[in-house]
C-alpha cells in the first residue's frame, strides 16, 4: 500500500491522467498482476504468442505502435525490438520501468486514446461527443499496429470521473462507452498496414460467493467479425473485487490485413 502510494507521487503524470484517475488505475493493474499473477498467466502468454505469430507472418518493420502498452505485460517487447527499428508504446500514463526507459528502440508516448480526456477535466457537466481519431496515419513508417486489452477499458475511467460530477443514465453512459470503443476500431481499420486486436468481448462479474452475478457482451455493434482466437482471463479472482466479487473476460483476438 505504501510502495503503490509513494509511486503515485513519483510518477510524471499529465494533470488530466491524475484527475480522471489513469494513473492510480495503472499503479492498481500492475499491484493486481503481482496478486494474481497465476490467474494471468495464461492470457498473457496467450496474448503475447498471438502478437509474435503475426510478427513471424509480416517479418517485422520499420515502426510498430502499441496503443494501451502499460507496463507490456500482453505484449513481446524483446520480439518487436527485434522485428522493428523503432516500437512505440502509447498509453494514457507510463509507469517507472528501467528495462523500457533504457531501450533505445522503444519511445513511450503519452497520449489519451479517447480525445476526450483533456477536455472532461473542465467539463465534466455533460457526455462529450467522441471525436473521430487520425494520429499517425498519415506515417508510412508505421508496419504494424496493435491495440494492447484496451479497446473497452476506454470508456471506463471517464465515465467514473464524470459519475462524480453529473447524473448519467445507464443507457447514455453504454452508448457513450459504444462509441468510444467505435471509434477506436474505425482509428485501426483507416491504417493501411496489418492491425491486431486484443480485446475483451464478454465480461462476467462474480458475486462474493462466487455465483454469476452479470454477464455483458462487450463486442456487440462492433463489427468485428470471426475473432482468430479466442481464451478467457482470469482477471479477478473472487475476493478479490471491490466488495468481495470476482471478474472473468472472454478475450478475443483479430488480425487484419496480413499479406497474403
Ligand atoms: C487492461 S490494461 C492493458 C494492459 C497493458 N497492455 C499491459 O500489458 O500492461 C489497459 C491499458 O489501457 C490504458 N488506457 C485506458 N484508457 C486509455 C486512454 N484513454 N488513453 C490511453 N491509454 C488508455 C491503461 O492505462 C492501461 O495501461
């Protein structure tokens, strides 16, 4: 409790990743893979090896952009510093990792793949309208892009932070998260180059003794078609949610435009 503190004052953070509570949520996902680390086990190594077929496919680049990278711990950083001279790694906050600041081929760039956070901080009266997204797609070095388990966790820390500010209506608040996550996909599929997706699809909520509680599909809409693979992710344990609960996912991965 107190390292997870003492980090939270240490680690550079944009005023909006601090407000809207990115940076506390990315100290607690690492603390809860420490916790947990049995659970994740397999959906990291799941996640990781799915990356690394499509690389071994493309042959690797000139520049691969993960988006929602955090400490990469889904993701084959030895293995894309290999394929590719230079691996960005795109996140909303980046915590302390002496292997990652150290490696000269990969460059950390904070940025809120929403477009909407900088914005809440000073309205946080009212659901903004997404805004549709086009960073680096007018870069021709970019051979790769993948979206690292966070298309639906886009919607999740606005919608906390404006919960505190304003009445949201569940359903306007669903549709909100919708579109968020619709136009993340419409950001990936403008590239020209082969775009992986690692994404949670259904999200089941366990109650403290352990019965189902909710199960919500995450996916619906999205026009995503046939997932490549598919596997669950033990993400919390019973006991250990909020309150005791637990949470299981159904995560899917997709791949496009490979070359034939
Ligand atoms: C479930 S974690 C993914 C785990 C991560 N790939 C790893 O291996 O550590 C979701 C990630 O998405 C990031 N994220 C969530 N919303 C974001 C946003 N609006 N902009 C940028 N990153 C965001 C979080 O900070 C977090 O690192």
């Amino acid at each position: 409790m107190f390292a997870e503190a003492l980090e939270y004052l240490i680690t550079p953070a944009e005023p909006w990743a601090r407000k809207l509570g990115y940076l506390k949520e990315s100290i607690a996902i690492r603390a809860r893979h420490r916790r947990c680390r049995s659970d994740w086990a397999e959906h990291l190594t799941r996640s990781n090896k799915f990356i690394e077929a499509i690389i071994k496919k493309i042959g690797g680049g000139d520049s691969v952009l993960v988006l929602g990278a955090g400490t990469c711990l889904d993701v084959p950083i030895a293995i894309l510093c290999s394929a590719f001279k230079q691996v960005y790694l795109v996140d909303a906050v980046h915590l302390r990792s002496w292997s990652l600041s150290r490696n000269r081929k990969v460059k950390r760039i904070v940025k809120d793949l929403t477009g909407v956070a900088d914005y809440l901080i000073t309205n946080s009266q009212r659901l903004p309208s997404p805004p549709a997204i086009d960073w680096f797609l007018d870069d021709p070095r970019i051979d790769l892009v993948v979206s690292a388990n966070t298309a639906p966790q886009l919607g999740a820390m606005p919608l906390k932070y404006l919960s505190r500010h304003m009445e949201i209506d569940m359903a306007a608040g669903k549709m909100f998260e919708a579109v968020l996550m619709q136009r993340h996909f419409q950001w990936l599929n403008s590239f020209t180059c082969p775009s992986v997706i690692l994404c949670d699809a259904v999200r089941t909520m366990f109650d403290p003794d352990g019965s189902v509680c909710s199960v919500e599909s995450l996916l619906d809409q999205m026009e995503l078609g046939f997932p490549a693979e598919k596997w669950d992710w033990l993400v919390a344990p019973v006991g250990e949610e909020v309150g005791g609960g637990g949470m299981k996912t159904e995560v899917h991965a997709y791949c496009d435009r490979l070359p034939a």
